[in-house]
C-alpha cells in the first residue's frame, strides 16, 4: 500500500514539475509573485488585498529560496509589480517562477495524502486508493495544481478542514482545534471559502454531539445519561472553538506580514451598501480583509465577459460551472463520481459521512455559480477532490461487479490524463473532442491562461524564422523577452497585416470587430499547446 500511494503521488509530481517547467506565467500569478516578494523584502500589505496573504506566503517560501533581485522603490500597481519583478530587475522569470510554483506542488501532494486518508477510513485501503488515484490523475488538479495561484490550496485546505471534523467524531479534543485551523487557512488563503464556514461549523458541532453520545454509550457504569443541553452547550463550543481558531490563523497571516498592520491600498477600495456592507463590518477580520472584501464585490458588479459552447455573452449563466466541468472532467471521473454520491447517500454505514462529504462540495459550487466571473473550473477544483473521497466509497457496494467496474473506470481517468500530458489546462474528455476542441467551448483559464508563450516563441524559431509577426496574446508575459518581435494587428489597416496572424484562443473566442474580420479572412496553420492559433495571411 505505501508502495502505491508513492507511485501514485510520484507521477502527479512527475507531471506537476515538467509542466510548470515549461508554462510561462499565467495572468494571475505575477500578481502574487510579485505580491509574495514584497511581503518578504517590504513586510507590507499594499498589493493583492482581494485575497488575503496565506496562499501568497506559501508562493513567498519559493521566491524567497530563488531570492530574486526586488526593486523596494517600484510604485507601480499589482499588475506591473508582477511584471517589473519577472522582466524588468534582472531576474530569470524561468527560474523564479519554477521555484514559486513548487511550495504549491508540494501542497497539491500533501492535500492527495488527505484524499487517501480521508476514504481509507471510510471504505479500507482499496478505497483509498482508488480515491487518491482519481485525485492524481484529475487533470483540473494537475493543472492548477502546477501553478503559483490559491485555488488548489483554498480547496485543499477546505478538505483539510472537513476530514479533521470528521476524525473529530472520535477525539474532539485533538481534532476539532486542528479543523478551525485549518478552515483559517481556508479563508486566509481565498475569501469565496467563506460561503462554507456555516457548513463546516455545523459539521463540528455535529461531530461533539456525536463523539459526546459515543461517549455516553460506552460509559455503561452511569446510571443516568448526560442532559441533552449539556450536550448541546458542548456542541456549540466546538462550533465556537473551530470559529476562535480559524479568526486566529486569519490574524495571523496578516501579522507575519506587517506586525503593525499597516494598511495602505494602492487601488481604490469600492464602497459597499446594503446587506453586502453589513456583512462585511461584521466580519472579525483586520481591516484589509474587509477592505478586500470591498473589492471582490466591486468586481461582481463588473460586467464580465463569458463564453460557453461558443456562444459570447455578457455577465454570467448559473448553469457555467456544472457545463464546465462535464466537458472538462475524465468521463470515467463523471461515473465514479455520481456513483460515489449515491453509494455515499445509500449505504448505511457510509450515511454519516453524507454531510461532510456532499453538502460542503454542493454549498462550494452554489456560491460558485452565483458569481460573476464564468472565468473557469478553477472556481470548483473543490469538486475533484471531495468528490474522490465519494468515489472511493463505490466499494463500498456489495455488488459482484462493482470491483471490476470501478477499477476500469479508475483505469479509463489514467489513460484519459495521460493523454494530455503536459497539456493540462486545456484538457476536456473525448465526448467533447479533446483538448485540441476545448477552445471551440470554453475560454480563459479553462484553455488559454497565458501558459504558452514560451512554446510559441520556441514554434516560430522552428517554422517560422524570418517571417512578419502580428499578436494578440492574452497574458501576463512579455513576447519580447522570449524573442518574439511582434505588433499588434488591431492597431493598423487590415490591409497591411500580412504574414503571420498569431491569437490567443480566448481572444479568438471573443473576437469583435477588427480582430473577428482578420481571423475570418485568414487560414489557420498551426496551433500552440492547444492554447494559440497561429493563422497565414
């Protein structure tokens, strides 16, 4: 068994490290990058406030190791800091952001060994490993697992936090403490993990009662059971403590920082009415968390641009994630996935774990699908990982075929993502054609993220060397730097764009206008990584 855990996690490593050793940055990771460097030379909270400093200092244990040269005069904002750091002060962004995305992989691996363990002790070894071997193989997971961002270790923490809950059941004295710090590293990392800290503190208070009537059971020498109120006021105190606990790790995220919490926004903070306002004032946290808050708000009042089965829209479906994640999810996944559920909800000795389980994922993706921003399954790689959990427990079925069933299944999820291999962020299944058809469905981070440029640049020396280059590339990396001299298309007649016409997918996706009129005008040649399509005019 250890053997195939090792095996298991190995080639998640394996594909993690070749993977964010080829991707160049992604839109959102020099923001944290360059984040996560200010923190350590600066010991400032300006930059970033839309997510609090957790998953920043974890990127900050990478940066610190590479120890990048970091310009402490830079005055420009988040977005620039990023790109200063990487380009502009004599770094090697290849280098740095390798050595940024390993604290992150290294996470991703540790949150696999929570998979394991959590569906080990519902359904034995085998189950385990079967759920581990479905987070391993999640190509969602792989892919952001890979990169210097806060989804991956937003979620893993939220799983962190539940399965502890559920062990609590058991010894609530241990484990109930460890599950609030652990839900505070949720919401120090990502504040959309909010919507699940109602959930999780019921889970808690759940669990005392629970461990509490155990405790009752097995003490026969009592004469009288304990009073259910009694009861009860220990429940609501492992709610409280779970609460106490988590408002502590936020804190103190914030006082690693800056120990005077020294707040200076270098972006204007959106002022915030209603029942929004009031949530925010009542939330125990420093003043750059609200304030933080403030801005998330602000970007769900921003009209935000989605496209889905190729249709552009403006604002958001309620329907995006779950549509995402149908085309973007191993087939075989799907299965286990709806199988686990059911068999979670149906076999007797698997009901209690039903709530833990099934209700933190459903809440999760609700709050999810209520946003603004149809950017991605990133919003809901929490899916992947609770829902391995679940599909362990398939095994759980005393039905002949079930073994057999599962582990092809199992097996069908492995062949799928290698497939993919190294291109997991583009990946979808083979019902929807592919990774080479994903950006025919789908856009931004579920395709093109910026990750390629590097290989374009490599794609043009190839083929293409010498030839006139006209971009539009969607991304936070500088064409130049890679050696791509380029202009942009949109800037002079169509007439005089001639040559090569290299877009972003994205943008091919949402194209209007002048740039709509070039494509539809041009024949594609080639693509890059899935993620760039290069045309000839």
């Amino acid at each position: 068994m250890p053997l195939l855990v090792v095996v298991l996690l190995g080639q998640m490593a394996v594909a993690m490290v070749t993977t964010a050793v080829r991707q160049t940055p992604t839109i959102d990771e020099p923001v944290y990058v360059g984040t996560a460097a200010d923190y350590l030379h600066e010991h400032r909270l300006r930059h970033n406030p839309e997510h609090p400093p957790l998953g920043k200092l974890v990127v900050a244990v990478g940066v610190g190791v590479a120890d990048p040269h970091v310009d402490g005069s830079f005055t420009g904002d988040q977005g620039r800091l990023g790109r200063h750091l990487l380009y502009e002060s004599g770094n090697d962004p290849w280098h740095l952001m390798l050595f940024a995305r390993l604290p992150v992989i290294v996470l991703t691996l540790l949150f696999g060994l929570i998979v394991f363990a959590f569906a080990r002790e519902l359904v034995g070894v085998v189950g385990g490993l079967i759920a581990l071997g479905l987070y391993a193989f999640s190509p969602d997971v792989i892919a952001h697992g890979s990169l210097a961002t806060l989804d991956v270790p937003a979620a893993g923490f939220v799983l962190t936090s539940t399965w502890l809950l559920w062990r609590a059941r058991r010894r609530p004295r241990l484990f109930v403490p460890a599950a609030g710090v652990a839900l505070g590293a949720a919401l120090a990392t990502k504040m959309s993990t909010l919507a699940v800290v109602p959930v999780l503190l019921g889970l808690a208070a759940l669990s005392v009662w629970r461990a509490r009537s155990a405790s009752e059971q097995a003490a026969s020498e009592r004469s009288a059971s304990e009073p259910i109120r009694r009861r009860l006021a220990w429940a609501l105190a492992g709610a409280g403590v779970v609460a106490v606990a988590a408002v502590a790790v936020v804190w103190a995220s914030y006082l690693v920082v800056d120990p005077r919490l020294r707040w200076s926004p270098q972006q204007p903070v959106p002022d915030v009415h209603g029942l929004r306002g009031l949530f925010v004032d009542l939330l125990p946290f420093p003043q750059a968390y609200r304030d933080g808050m403030r801005i998330q708000f602000g970007f769900e009042n921003y009209p935000w641009e989605g496209f889905l089965f190729g249709r552009l829209y403006t604002g958001s479906l309620w329907y995006y994630l779950p549509a995402a994640l149908l085309v973007k999810t191993p087939l075989g996944m799907l299965a286990l996935w709806a199988a686990g559920a059911v068999a979670v909800v149906a076999v007797r000795r698997l009901r209690p774990a039903a709530p833990y389980l099934l209700v933190p994922t459903a809440v999760l993706l609700a709050a999810a699908m209520t946003g603004s921003r149809d950017f991605g399954t990133r919003y809901a790689v929490f899916v992947p990982m609770f829902l391995a959990v679940a599909a362990g427990c398939v095994l759980a079925v005393r039905w002949r075929w079930a073994p057999v069933a599962v582990g092809a299944l199992a097996l069908f999820v492995a062949v799928s993502s290698v497939r993919t291999y190294p291109y997991y962020l583009p990946y979808s299944n083979e019902a929807f054609g592919g990774p080479e058809k994903t950006h025919l469905r789908l856009h931004d981070s579920n395709v093109d993220w910026g990750q390629d440029l590097g290989r374009l640049a490599d794609r043009l020396r190839e083929r293409y060397r010498g030839e006139r280059i006209w971009l539009v590339y969607k991304g936070s990396g500088v064409p130049s730097f890679y050696g791509i001299r380029a202009a942009d298309p949109r800037e002079v007649p169509a007439r005089d764009v001639r040559g090569l016409l290299v877009v972003s997918d994205s943008s091919v996706a949402k194209a209007t206008g002048r740039l709509a009129e070039l494509i539809d005008n041009s024949r594609s040649i080639d693509t890059v990584g899935h993620s760039i399509t290069i045309y000839r005019r």
